[in-house]
C-alpha cells in the first residue's frame, strides 16, 4: 500500500500545514519518518515552524527537499473586488512568492477541481476539461494559481470536496443548512465525487515522483448525493429530511444572498451548481502512476461518534 511508504531522511516543507489538509499532510509525512517543516502564520501539529504570510513575503524552504503547497485563501464569499483581491493575494500572488523560493525543488501543489468549467458537462471529468467560467473568487485564483504552478513543472492536485476528521468547511457548511429538522437540496439526486483527507495526503506525498501536471485526486468511486449526505448527517447525530427543491428556485434564492450579504452568504451559486448537477472526476492518470485510493466516506461515518475528537 502506498499510504506506508517510508519518507526517512527527507525534508519536506509543508504550507498551511495548520489547516485541515496541510495538517493531515505533515502528519502523514511525519508518521512515514519525514522531517516535516510546517510553514505558515501559525504551527503545524508536527515537526518545525517557519512563518510565512502568503499575501506578503516570500518563504524560507531552506534546507528542505519537497514543497507540498496546501496554504490557500478558501471560502464562498459574495461576489466583489475585495474578496477578489484578498484571494489573489494569497492564490496567485502567494503561489508565484512559492515558486521563486522553491528554486528547483520538487513542488507538489494542491489544487482544486473548482477550476473546472461548471456549463460543460462534469458526469465524468478529465483533467482536460476546459478551466473557465468559474462562479467564484475561490474558483477563479485557483485556476490562475494552478497555471503558475504547471508553468514552473509542479505537479498539481485537483481533489474535490475534501472531507474527513477536523473539517472546518464542508460539514459546517453542511449542518448549518439544516433547519426545523429538513435540509433543501437542489434538484434530483447525483452522483459527486468526493475526496477523503487522507487520501488527498497520500497522493500529496507519493506526486513529487509523478511527471510534471494536473491529477484529479478522489475516492475510488463517487457517491450518491443523497445517501453521503443522510450518512454523515446521521453520523453526527443530527435527524434530518431531505427535501428537493428545483434548482432554478434554489439559483435565485442564491443570486439574492450574495446580493445582500457582506460577506459569505448561506448560499451561493457555486454551491447550488455544485449540489445539483453530476461532478464526477476520472482518476484514471493518477491511479496509472500507482495511486490507489484506500479510504472511503464509510470508513469516517463509522469513525465518528457525536461528540468525539472526528466529529469537531
């Protein structure tokens, strides 16, 4: 299995290894006998601390051997320059900072299939998909992030909702919308693709042997909407119905909240068209490099148990 190979007497430079995927990268690396060297403006749960302010200065990678970049800007604002501006500050303008300090290390940049264009059809996406018309900041500097990234021959990773035990996006996001014991859902069920944590860190760890480019990063097969959302829900003690709602109906309602919110609405465009239409990533490339997804989302119901550690 590639989740136990041995990393003993490499350096690796982790950033944004205090946030949920950084955070699981350095302990992955660590637990295979890395050095780890978080970098960041806080300190990662292993190894060493550099600080580093991604809107503003270059890092120190120094000394290291591998840079697996996970700092990022994330979230849904509402539409508009400054939220604009503050993600390319870190997305962009800290990804070119990374590259300059990176010399000639390998790179190992963690993406987003955000990038992808939501109008074409996503019931199976390769890594050629076009990479326009994105709803969002998020989406947009991403997808600009990425390109400085495969100019300079990093490796880049494009996971898909990302899930798994210190989650600080998607779960809340999630139960916030349950209301009077209902959650609405756009549209009918789908199939989606998601990405559980550690499989995103292994694929992290393993990528600085693959050739230069873009991978799609997901668990082995996608799930049904529908049923991935009753399971966690159910696995964190919270009794809800799901109602389907049209997503035209659902559109509108988003297009008014980023409107009048100052700032991250309780619904966005992004997030209805990412509910209510097939996103389905091919991990074909990846899997022929050697990857193997191993966890799956029943592996995190069942590790979770209200109140516990996994599911904060």
């Amino acid at each position: 299995m590639r989740l136990r190979i041995s990393m003993a007497g490499v350096r690796v430079a982790v950033t944004g290894a205090s946030g949920f995927c950084g955070g699981q990268v350095a302990r992955a690396a660590a637990a295979r006998g890395a050095e780890v060297v978080c970098v960041g403006r806080r300190p990662g749960p292993v190894g060493t601390h550099r600080f580093w302010d991604a809107a503003r200065a270059e890092p120190d990678l120094s000394g290291t051997d591998l840079v697996v970049h996970c700092a990022a800007a994330v979230g849904d604002p509402s539409p508009g320059p400054a939220a604009e501006a503050a993600m390319r500050a870190v997305n962009v303008d800290g990804t070119a900072r990374l590259l300059r300090a990176a010399g000639g290390r390998p790179v190992v940049w963690v993406g987003s299939a955000s990038v992808y264009d939501p109008r074409r059809d996503r019931s199976l996406v390769r890594e050629d998909h076009p990479r326009t018309g994105q709803l969002g900041a998020y989406g947009r500097t991403k997808a600009a992030g990425e390109a400085l990234a495969l100019a300079a021959g990093a490796v880049v990773l494009r996971p898909r909702a990302v899930y798994g035990p210190g989650d600080t996006q998607l779960l809340p996001r999630l139960l916030s919308r349950v209301r009077a014991g209902t959650l609405l859902l756009p549209g009918p069920d789908v199939p989606l693709s998601l990405t559980a944590v550690e499989n995103l860190a292994d694929a992290c760890l393993v990528a600085s042997d693959w050739a230069p480019g873009a991978y799609n990063i997901a668990d082995a097969r996608p799930y049904s909407r529908d049923a991935a959302v009753c399971a966690v829900l159910r696995a964190h003690g919270v009794r809800a119905r799901i109602r389907h709602i049209p997503p035209a109906l659902a559109l509108a309602a988003a297009r008014i909240a980023e409107a009048v919110s100052r700032g991250e609405p309780p619904l966005s465009r992004y997030a209805v068209d990412q509910l209510a239409h097939p996103v389905v990533l091919d991990i074909t490339r990846a899997r022929s490099r050697g990857w193997t997804p191993i966890r799956t989302l029943a592996d995190y119901v069942t590790s979770v148990r209200p109140g516990s550690a996994a599911a904060r």
